[in-house]
C-alpha cells in the first residue's frame, strides 16, 4: 500500500512520537522510510549555525532492526 513514506521532523519530541507509528507501517507494507529534517538557521556572525535534528533516524534503525527479528 505504501512504497515510500516521507516523515518530516523538526526535532522536537512531539514530531517524534510519529517514529514508532513510521516504524509499523513501514514494516507491515515492506515500504521505504525517508526523514526530512527540518532545521533551524540561526545567522552567528559570518557564518550559519545549524541546529541538529536529534535521534529521529537512530529511532528508525533499531525500530527496523527489532521488526526483522
């Protein structure tokens, strides 16, 4: 039903409670998992400091790997 599934997170815990829904139906329909991670841009003198989305893509993984088992 589903061959690929796009998750966009902005790193905030509440975006990432969708990760073990994400995980099921990627499991159960044998679908592909993109993450898009939503980044805030905070100017800091000449330069650009990215804010790093947190361990979203960690959650997937392991979320995969007890599925296979």
């Amino acid at each position: 039903m589903y061959e690929k599934i796009l998750v966009p997170l902005d790193g905030s815990p509440r975006a990432e409670e969708i990760l073990p829904h994400v995980v099921d139906l990627a499991s159960k329909y044998g679908s592909s998992v993109m993450l898009l991670q939503v980044v805030e841009v905070k100017m800091v003198g000449n330069g650009v400091e990215f804010m790093p989305l947190s361990e979203g893509w960690e959650l997937i993984r392991k979320g995969m790997e007890e599925e296979r088992r």
